[in-house]
C-alpha cells in the first residue's frame, strides 16, 4: 500500500515514515486525474529521482478518495507471481489484481523480464488495460524497455500496452 503524502499531513500508520517536502495540491490533482479518471492511461514516471515518492504519493492520494491501490517493486510482483503458480493460485493472484483500481510498479527494469513471468506480466497487463489505472515507475528511458523482454512478441504486446495511451513524467 502506498505510504507518500502530499502537503503537511500526521503520519496516518504508526510508525511510517515520509519525507518531509511539500508538493502544492494543484500538482496532485494535474497528476492524479488523468490517471484515475481515464483508465486506459497509463501513468510513466521515468529517469531522475523522485519517482518512487511521486508514485507513493499518487496511490496515497487515489486511497484517500476510495480508490484500492496496490503497490508492488517488479521484483515483489515477480516473487509474489512465481509462490502463486507454485501453490498453484494464479488464477485466483489474477482476479484479486483486477480488484484493485490502481496499480503501482516500481524499479520496472531493474532485472530482465523472462521465462514464465513475461507471461503473467502481459496477463496484468492485458487485465488493466482500458479498465485500471497503472503507474509504472522506472530508472531507464522507455526506448530501453523493449530489451528487457527475451521474448519479442511478448515485448511488442506489452509495451503496446503500457505506451500505447500513457501520460509520461519526466521528472526534474
């Protein structure tokens, strides 16, 4: 579950942390609308630091108007995907994704996405597109995310889906 905050907030969990910097509450409503309102959009958020705290704080902001937000590094999806399919639960790791009307990746391309996990991502991806929300926060450009893939089809099919319709945040 996201925990950024935008403006000057209590911390809501015992014992959370949040940076103290303020970000006016025009900026939150910018970002956060077009993520929300049209779910076919992908939100980006590429390069330069900030990404994570930007994308938390997008996903605080979504569950404080009664949105379900998940949030997952591409390795804890990864690792999560991987014990369903051996508890043999994938089909039930899958409906529970759509239950959510936010979803934040964070850290994509940190590892090359392989085997049977670039098939249950394109499954994610396939499930939110046009209906859910998605923010994906990387460190690389989006042009490096075609070599991520091993699989080319795999590939095209989801960077068609996440680039196809999506809003892209450079931060600086």
């Amino acid at each position: 579950m996201p925990v950024g905050l935008f403006g000057y907030h209590r911390n809501p969990l015992p014992g959370a942390h949040y940076p103290h910097k303020f970000i006016p509450t025009h900026v939150d409503t910018l970002l956060l609308e077009p993520v929300l309102c049209c779910r076919h959009v992908p939100g980006l958020l590429s390069s330069l630091p900030g990404k994570t705290y930007l994308a938390n704080a997008l996903g605080d902001k979504a569950c404080r108007q009664g949105y379900k937000v998940s949030y997952f590094t591409m390795q804890r999806l990864s690792d999560q995907m991987r014990l369903a399919r051996l508890e043999g639960k994938e089909l039930r790791f899958f409906e529970k994704m759509t239950r959510y009307d936010l979803i934040i990746i964070d850290n994509f391309g940190m590892k090359p996405i392989e085997g049977q996990f670039q098939n249950d991502f394109e499954q994610i991806l396939d499930d939110c597109y046009g209906k859910k929300a998605l923010i994906i926060a990387s460190q690389l450009p989006v042009s490096d995310w075609y070599a991520l893939f091993k699989n080319e089809l795999i590939a095209e099919t989801c960077l068609d889906r996440i680039i196809h319709k999506a809003r892209l945040f450079h931060l600086r």
